[in-house]
C-alpha cells in the first residue's frame, strides 16, 4: 500500500473486532492519492476517523470524548484499539445533534456547497460554521446564550434560526454603536436651507447606555440623503413617512422637512426630492422619524436570507432531488449604492453596528479605502407600526 501498488479502494488495513451494529473489522488505513498539504505525494496511505480519534485523545490526556449520536454506534471501536494498544482510554458521551432549519452542517454536504460555486468558502455569512457566524458578526457571548437555551440533550433538536438571531440581538443591543445608513440612497435638496452651514450633533453610542459614549454626526442641508424606501409620492393607508401632505422628522438633527416638488431622470425614477425644513419645536410632532446622511461613506451592504427554500434541505419527502436542489436564487442581496455616515470610516473588520432602523451589521474584511463593506448579522426586531 504504502509503494503505491494498489489503486483507491483496492487494499485497505482492518482492526480485526465486532462493533455494535455488527459491523466487523473497520477500516484502519486506507489509500488516498491526494497531495498532503506538508508533505507533498510521499504518503499516499492515511489513518481513518476510527483508528486517529481515539488515539489523539488518549494521547493529549482527554478525559471525555463527547460527540453527536451518530458516533454512538463506535463507541466499542473507540475503546478497543485503546486497549488492544494498553493506552489510557478516555470516556466517550454522546448527545444529540443540534440542527438549525434551513441550513446543513455537515461538513461533507459544505464542501459541496463550496465545489459547486453556491457559497464563496467555509466563512461564507450564509452557512453555520464558526467561522461563518464569525465573519457574519454574530458575537461569541450570542453563541453561548443560544447554546445554554437549547442545552444538552439526548434527544435530536432541530431549531429556527430565529431562536439564535434573538440571542444576537439582546446581545448587540448592548454594544454595537448606533449609526446612520440609507441603502438605497436619495438626494433630498432643502430649499429654505441652502445658506445654513453644516450643523455638528452630538448622538450616544448606545441611547440606553448613556456611559457607552457618543459620537458626532454631521448635519448638511446642501449634502442631505434619504432612503428610497422613506419617500412614496402616494402614500398609502398606513404610510407615516416622507410623502406630499406629510411631513416627516429627521433623526437626531432637530428638523422636520415637508415635500414640495419631486425631480425624475429621463427614465422617471426619482432623481431628488425638494423639501422645506423646519425646526422640530415650531411645527407639529410628524408620524415618524428616519435615518438619513450628509457625510456618507460609499459602501457595499450584504443582505444575507435562508440558503435553502425549505426548512430540511435534507428531508426527502419535501426535497426528493437532494439538498443541492433546494438552493434559494435570493439568499444574497448586494446594496452597493449604499451610503454609511461617516462614523464607520476607522472601524476595523468584524466592528458591529446598529445601522438606525435597519439592523446589525459588521465590517466585512473585503472593505477598502474607497468603499467599506457591511454584512448584516441580524435584522432589526419586526414592528409592524413603524410604516
């Protein structure tokens, strides 16, 4: 085997005992014809899971091996190659497999997420690896909150992302900086303004947490935009924010600015909207307050949705042509317009922040001086009276 005389698959080396489920004589060594990353094609024949598993325990002084139920059935391949080789033999303890919907775990059903062209690698924001959850932004302390409510069981949980995005939330509530984002920005022109120099506020980091610190924002009625979604030329039933007829509140700047006239490109999108603004304390208290910015930095928001179409990609009774079927066209959404106030400009990768009526996001290691890139973490908690 180890001359290369035999082809994969033709020769292995076998442990000669009798496992659980009746199987006998698992497979020790067997050939593989791939390069080491170290040592190059001067090995081709390698250890499997059951003959290294329990070795590199015994021999880093492990006390107890714990695994998901599946490896329950090695259980007696474990303890036997430890005594048959009179090594101290750690203590294997199976539970049960925690799996969330809409996504895999398993590292096999990844790589070919990853061959396939689907995701991008094992970090991508969208899978459930740590080090996705990691470039995601989600917060090792979220982590552990969600792992303590779901705690250790015998039993296989299969949970709603949900469950982990509210362990995320209640912990970046209380430490991710506030700022200001429009992703799909609009410029918003102030005709009774146009002579007011820029304003400088002052807005806290954390408005709960008043010992968290502040930042300044900048107010600039010549430099102002808005999001698409904040303005509708007919508001409809329901609708409170920017419209003709309705006044709306800009955050933190102490102005309530009223529509006058809405300007279109040749291909009748909005181009700008005309306003008039007025101090917060001589009109009447509008519907409702949006994010805006006037100092933005040009950035690229990643929206991140369910990888599959179905709860259990694997399940299949619902998915009968396997989980590579079941891929969603829209589990990415790119905002590369967008605009991000100035406060983000230092922040390292991996900084968390609440984006102002928009959700938790974090600076993504593909970030440049010309244009920062966010990752959502986590939307914002659904209130169905903020229309």
């Amino acid at each position: 085997m180890k001359r290369g005389k035999f082809e994969e698959g033709e020769a292995t080396l076998r442990m000669k005992h009798v496992m659980e489920d009746s199987k006998q004589d698992p497979v020790a060594y067997r050939i593989k014809y791939t390069p080491h990353p170290h040592a190059g094609d001067a090995w081709c024949v390698y250890p499997t899971y059951d003959f290294t598993h329990c070795l590199c325990d015994s021999i880093e002084n492990i006390s107890h091996s714990l695994c998901t139920k599946e490896f329950q059935a090695r259980r007696s391949s474990y303890y036997w190659l430890c005594n048959a080789l009179d090594l101290y033999c750690p203590v294997q303890w199976e539970y049960g497999r925690l799996n969330l919907q809409y996504t895999v775990v398993s590292k096999r059903k990844i790589q070919k997420l990853i061959g396939g062209g689907i995701v991008a690698d094992w970090d991508d924001p969208r899978l459930y690896t740590l080090t996705a959850l990691r470039r995601r932004g989600i917060p090792p302390e979220a982590i552990h909150k969600f792992t303590a409510k779901v705690g250790v069981t015998m039993s296989q949980a299969i949970l709603h992302p949900n469950l982990l995005d509210s362990c995320v939330r209640d912990e970046l509530n209380n430490t991710a900086t506030r700022v200001m984002a429009v992703l799909d920005p609009v410029k918003v022109v102030v005709e009774n303004l146009a002579d007011v120099q820029a304003l400088e506020v002052e807005v806290l980091n954390i408005p709960h947490l008043p010992g968290k610190g502040a930042h300044k924002v900048f107010f600039d009625p010549s430099n102002l935009y808005i999001d698409a979604s904040d303005f509708k030329e007919v508001a409809e039933s329901g609708y409170r924010r920017l419209a003709p007829g309705q006044p709306v509140g800009l955050k933190h700047a102490g102005y309530v600015i009223s529509h006058l006239r809405t300007e279109k490109d040749s291909s009748g999108s909005v181009a700008a909207v005309v306003v008039e603004a007025h101090r917060t304390e001589e009109v009447d208290k509008p519907k409702a307050f949006i994010q805006w910015v006037s100092r933005p930095v040009p950035s690229a928001v990643r929206l991140y949705y369910s990888l599959f179409l179905h709860p259990n990609p694997e399940d299949p009774a619902k998915v009968p042509n396997g989980f590579l079927s079941d891929i969603s066209p829209n589990s990415m959404e790119v905002k590369s317009s967008a605009m991000v106030d100035e406060t983000v400009l230092e922040a390292g990768p991996l900084t968390g922040f609440q984006f102002e009526r928009i959700g938790y996001f974090c600076v993504d290691f593909d970030s440049t001086p010309q244009q920062m890139v966010f990752n959502r973490t986590v939307s914002l908690r659904e209130d169905s009276g903020k229309s």
